[in-house]
C-alpha cells in the first residue's frame, strides 16, 4: 500500500472493506447471548474474489480442539486452539482422537493459565479421591458447555479416579453452571458458600483468588493420576506459594498455557512461512495478553507461556530460524 503505485488507492479500498467485514463479524461472533455451540465463532480467509466463485487460498478459524479434523481433511488451513495440551492430544492420538493426526504448529500466541481443583474446607475433603471414597454429594462449579475443554479434561481427570461427574449427580451432588471462569453466577456462589468445589482454569481472571478467600482451598492430584493425564497431553506444572492471595504453598497442577495456531503437515511450506511473517509485521497491532506476551520471538518457542508438545511446521520452522528465534 505505498503512495504512487498502480493500483494503490483501489487495493486501500479493498482492505478498508475487508477490515469493515472482520468488525462485523467480531460484532456478531461476541454477542454475549450466543450459547456455546452458537454462531460465535469465526473464520477468516484469503483468496480471490474475482470471479464468479471466490477462489479459496487459506482459511483460519476459532472453534473447538475436535477441529483438527477439518484441518487435516482440507477444510481449513488453521486454527486456534486453547490450550496447548489439546493439540498434544490430537497429536498423539490420545484423550479426544483415537488416532494420531498430522497437526503442527505455525504459532502460539502466548497465555499462561493453569487449570485448578478447590475444595471448601467445611466439606473435610482432602483430594479429589475423598469424593469417591466418601460418595460425597458435590455441589460443583464447571463450565456449561458439555463439549468445553474443561468438560473433557474433568472427565479424563475423574476417569483416572475411578468416577466420573454422572456418579457425583447419582450420590446426590449438583452442578453450577458457568460461561466464562470469572462468570457472575461462580463470583456470587463463591460469596454465598452455595458451592463445595470449583474445577477450571482462567485462574487469572479473579475467581481463584476470590475462592481462596472465602473458605476453598487448592488440592493437588496424585502421582499415579498425574502420569495418566501426562500420557495423555496435560503437562504437570507448578504455582509457586504467594502467585495469588491467599496461596500460602506451592501448588501442583495442570498447565493451561498457550493458544496454537496449528495447520497439517502437508500445508505449503510458503503459507506457514507468511503467516509467520504476518504475526512479525503486525505484532504492534495484535492484542497480545500484556501478562504473558514477552515478544514476538516467544510465539515459536517453548516457554511458560507458550508450551509446544507438537512440532512447528518446516515452514514456520524456517521463518523462526532466519530471524534467530529458535
């Protein structure tokens, strides 16, 4: 878009259109009343439209882990997916995917998150083995989306315990459902003590340290349960004691960093290379999360932030290296 050029003032229009599209879209996309599994997710390509059919180049989206499937079959080109440990899943072919897929990893735009077990101390409750072991009528706060990654990740962890959320209902529990972690229905069942236990991530957003200070307290999983959600994709991670108010020791956990950016095997070299350059070029204009993000060399690399579990695509591969990232 330099001044001067043929064609300068007509390829402006086009981004101005295109720009107008994407705000309409996040406009539509954010309607906080669209239910999970709604229309609030969101693609974006590029191609040509120039002809009678728009002629289809790359098409990036948002949506759930279980679209690697369309990924690897052509019908898209790359997606976001939160967090990392999915990816790993569909990698392996574990958890979520009965087979390994052919993902890999264009960038990760960085989050640091954990996913965390809070039991309140008026239930005697220790672990999440106690539950079982006592048939405890759980009163739980999780997310309401049954396809969320939480949901999944719930499951496999009780799974490893021998009992599942099913079984909580049929001793006599119940859920308190949730869109976001910091929803105002959780932040309310918290202060009211209208909920034993809280199992999700989002712990920056507020509501860890709200449950810390109303009577729930962080327990950890045990050795055992921890290599099974391993084998399967979760990384075991640490909070030290004093990360948050109210946590007085370190806190063994699972990690819920990274958002990959993932795309087949088999994509064109050159497409992976541009978007890598794409994220460079535009990086004073993303929105990164100013507590994780370091810089643009952290997006293909292996940190806190952003953890890498599946291997970067030879194209992103070569970008990084060029610029000395990795």
């Amino acid at each position: 878009m330099v001044d001067g050029q043929p064609g300068a003032a007509s390829f402006r229009a086009n981004i101005v259109r295109a720009q107008t599209l994407w705000e309409l879209g996040v406009e539509i996309a954010s309607d906080v009343t669209t239910t999970y599994g709604g229309n609030r997710d969101m693609v974006v390509e590029v191609g040509s439209g120039s002809g009678e059919a728009f002629k289809h180049w790359l098409r990036m989206a948002t949506g759930s882990p279980i679209l690697a499937h369309d990924i690897v079959n052509g019908g898209l080109e790359m997606a976001f997916v939160n967090p990392s440990g999915c990816l790993t899943q569909a990698y392996r072919g574990t958890g979520l995917f009965s087979k390994p897929l052919p993902v890999r990893v264009v960038a990760s735009y960085p989050s640091w998150d954990r996913f965390v077990c809070v039991l309140h101390e008026r239930t005697g409750l220790s672990s999440i083995a106690d539950i079982k072991a006592r048939k405890y009528p759980l009163k739980l706060s999780i997310r309401e989306d049954p396809t969320h990654s939480t949901r999944v990740l719930i499951e496999q962890m009780l799974a490893a315990h021998g009992f599942s959320l099913a079984d909580i209902e049929a001793w006599g529990g119940s859920f308190q459902t949730n869109g976001p972690p910091h929803d105002g229905r959780r932040m309310q069942a918290i202060a009211d003590g209208t909920i034993d236990a809280i199992f999700d991530e989002g712990i920056p957003t507020g509501w860890f340290a709200h449950a810390l200070a109303n009577g729930m307290r962080p327990v950890t999983l045990d050795d055992d349960v921890f290599a099974v959600l391993g084998a399967i994709g979760w990384r075991k991670v640490m909070i030290p004691a004093g990360r948050f108010a109210g946590q007085t020791e370190d806190y063994a956990c699972i990690d819920y960093s990274g958002w990959p950016l993932y795309t087949r095997a088999s994509l064109d070299d050159e497409i992976a290379y541009k978007v890598c350059a794409a994220f460079h070029a535009r990086m004073d204009r993303i929105p990164w999360d100013p507590d994780s993000y370091t810089g643009i060399e952290q997006i293909g690399r292996d940190t806190e932030s952003t953890p890498l579990d599946v291997p970067l695509h030879p194209g992103a591969e070569r970008w990084y290296r060029e610029q000395g990232y990795i």
